[in-house]
C-alpha cells in the first residue's frame, strides 16, 4: 500500500475517532443526567423515584382526597340536604310553596312520619325513665321558656332603641322566643347528634302542652298582650300529630323484635333526616314565595342578631349544663340534648298560636316573619355542630366506661383485701 493511501486512510480513521469522541453539549449532558436519576433505581441512588412511581403516588394521593371527601359528605350528609334544600327553595319557591301541598305534606305527613319512627324506635321503659328526670326537664324548660325569652326582649329594646330594625320586627322577634320548642327537630338533631332522642320528645311535648298557657302569659309579661289561645284547636292538632303516631310507633315496635329494629335503624333515621329536610324545604319555599314584606336590610340584621343569640344561648347552655349535671353523675348525651332543646322554638304550633294572638293585626305578617327564619335557622345550626356533639358524646362515653372499669376493678381489690 502506498504512503500517500495509508495516510489518507489514518486521518480518516484519525476524523472518524474525533467525530465520534466529540463530548455532548452541557445541557444535554443535564438532561441527561436528570433522566437517569429519575429512572436509577438502587440503594446507591438513595432510593429515586420512577415516572411509574411518581404517577402510582399522585393516583393514590387523589385517591386518599377523594375518600376523605367522601367521608366528609356522609358525617355532613344531613347538613348538605338542608343547605340544597334551601338552594333549591331559592331557585324553584313554587315547587315547595304550591305544587307539593305543603300544608299537607309537610305540616302534616312529614311530622307524623317523623313520630311514627320515633315511636318505632324507642321503648315504652326508655320514655319513662325520660320522663323521670324531673331536674334535667325543669331545667331545660325554664332554659327555653325564660332566659331565652329574656335575652331577646333585652335585644330588642336595644335594637328598637338604636333604630336598628323596625318595632314590628322586634316584637315578633320577642314572640318568637316565648314559643315552645320544636319537636321534630328536637328529635331528629337530638339523635344525630347523639343525644336521648326520648328526653328531647318528654321536653318537647311538655313544651308544647304548657306552651298554651305559658307562651300567651310571657307574651303579655314584655309586651303587654292580652289575647288567649284556642285550645280546642291546638290540643286535637297535638293529639293528631304527635300522640297518635307516637302510640301507633309505640304498638308496632310491641310487636317486632329488637333485632329487626336494629337491623332498619339506620334507614329509618335517614327517613327521619329525609322528612325534616322536606320540612325546612317547604318553609323556605313558602318564604320565598310570599316574600318578608319588609326591606332586605332589615331582614339580614335581624337573622345576625338571631345568630348571636342563638350563639349566645348555646354558650350559656353548655356550660350550665356540664356545671349542673357534671360527669360522671350525668351522661354525656344529656348534654348533647340539653343543647339543642335549649334554643329550638316551634314553627306547626308557633304559627296559629300567633294568629290566635294577633289575628287581624295589620303588622301579624312582620310578628310571624322572626319564627319564620328562627326556626329553619336553628335547624342548619343544629345539622352543623351536630357531627363534632356527636364526637364529643363518643368520646365522653368512651372515656366515662374506662373510668367505671377501673372503679369497679378497685372496689374489687378492696373486697378482695377486706376478705
């Protein structure tokens, strides 16, 4: 081979070697590097993670949001039904006010649905003993009836005093608090939260009863009415809604076993829950529809002073509860019934015991309107706190059977050693 072919041929080989050893740009080199610290899996790499790996992670922390959002819905199942119930009022108010008849569904149908179950659930021995604690009872109705009542009348002077809304409001707003309790939903947030369903029924239809001669009496204490109820109307509307289906849920349960009932309990406390929340739907329909017949103003200062008072109320009465009935010589689900017995007012007897007061007065519509707010308005606050009430009883009860053990287990060292 020639010279001249042979170094032709070395610096093509010599060209060939630098082409191919000619080193990678910095930022591919970067690249590069990055690549393979996400694909290099082993001890040496301190354990990288895979593209698999970072989607596997991102599909199971959506996962895991997804499941605590799902647990969030069913812990706030109830409040989530009121709060579309009242959307929905807002949007279709016909629907609720007009076509589904509330003055039969709702004031009636529902509210015996709501007893029936109520009276399917418990036992006749469970309402007895309710019905004995003759303490707890006077105390929660001299709650409702009087400090209550007296918290507003001294809001509504102020209010009335300042210009803040007009004297019509503020007196309904005082009628509104010298109202008995609401039954239905006294029940039905009472046992959500877990509370004694029983108790809250003995409180709230004690209420009701006494409501006919109590309720004018405080009226004509702080505003001077003197009016009468008719009771021949209010006592057979008891009788029909409430008594009946009570005794009717009462013979039922007499003859089914206790394992039936507990095997349906919880689809009929959803019912319980389902037929409230049609209740807080027609009423908000019906308030919507008709209108408040005074400014928007008005109406949201005084929905904030019901608020505070609400707020207010339930403060006071959960700290003379856990004062007055302390554990462990009280159970915590007293305390969970106590609050929310403490500030509920009634709306099925509320408003023809208004119009009994005050039929024909020009000013009955602005009377009625406070309870017309009140009391769907302690039922969304009720659905609200009732999950961490429902937590703070389990948590009571819990911690309240570890100390019953522990104290039966001493006194039996202490017979034991006696021995």
């Amino acid at each position: 081979m020639s010279p001249s072919i042979m170094s032709s041929s070395s610096i093509s080989s010599s060209s060939s070697d630098l082409i191919m050893t000619e080193p990678t740009p910095p930022k591919q080199q970067q690249q590069q590097r990055n690549h393979d610290e996400l694909i290099a899996i082993g001890p040496e790499t301190g354990g990288c993670v895979s593209f698999d790996s970072a989607h596997e992670t991102i599909v199971q922390v959506g996962s895991d949001i997804r499941a605590e959002l799902s647990k969030a819905l069913i812990n706030n199942i109830l409040l989530a039904m009121g709060i579309t119930s009242v959307i929905v009022a807002w949007i279709f108010p016909e629907f609720g006010a007009v076509y589904v008849r509330p003055g039969i569904s709702a004031s009636w149908i529902a509210v015996i649905i709501i007893f029936f179950i109520s009276g399917l659930s418990m036992d006749t021995a469970t309402i007895v003993h309710a019905g004995r604690k003759i303490k707890f009872n006077t105390f929660i109705q001299l709650f409702n009836f009087v400090f209550v009542s007296a918290i507003c009348y001294l809001f509504s002077l102020l209010m009335v005093q300042y210009e803040v809304i007009p004297n019509s409001l503020a007196k309904g707003l005082v009628i509104c608090s010298c109202l008995p309790q609401s039954i239905c939903s006294a029940i039905v947030l009472t046992k959500a939260a877990g509370g004694d369903p029983a108790t809250a029924m003995i409180n709230a239809v004690f209420s009701n009863v006494a409501g006919i001669i109590i309720s004018p009496l405080l009226i004509f204490c702080y505003l001077g009415v003197n009016s009468h109820v008719d009771k021949s109307t209010v006592i057979p509307m008891l009788l029909l809604k409430v008594a009946l289906p009570l005794v009717a849920g009462q013979v039922v349960h007499y003859f089914v076993t206790r394992e039936i009932i507990s095997a349906y309990d919880h689809p009929l406390k959803v019912i319980q829950e389902c037929a409230m929340v049609f209740i807080i739907f027609a009423q908000f329909s019906q308030l919507f529809l008709k209108g408040t017949g005074t400014t928007l103003l008005d109406v949201a200062i005084m929905i904030a002073f019901q608020l505070v008072i609400m707020i207010t109320s339930m403060l006071w009465v959960w700290m003379l509860l856990r004062m007055f009935f302390p554990l462990p010589k009280s159970q915590p689900k007293f305390h969970a019934t106590g609050l929310f017995l403490s500030v509920s007012k009634t709306m099925p007897m509320g408003i023809p015991l208004i119009n009994a007061l005050y039929k024909g007065h020009p000013n009955l519509a602005l009377f009625t309107l406070p309870l017309l707010v009140w009391y769907p308005l302690t039922i969304v606050m009720g659905i609200l706190i009732a999950p961490k009430v429902s937590e703070y009883v389990q948590h009571k009860e819990s911690a309240l059977r570890k100390w019953q053990a522990e104290n039966q287990q001493a006194q039996m060292m202490d017979y034991h050693q006696i021995l």
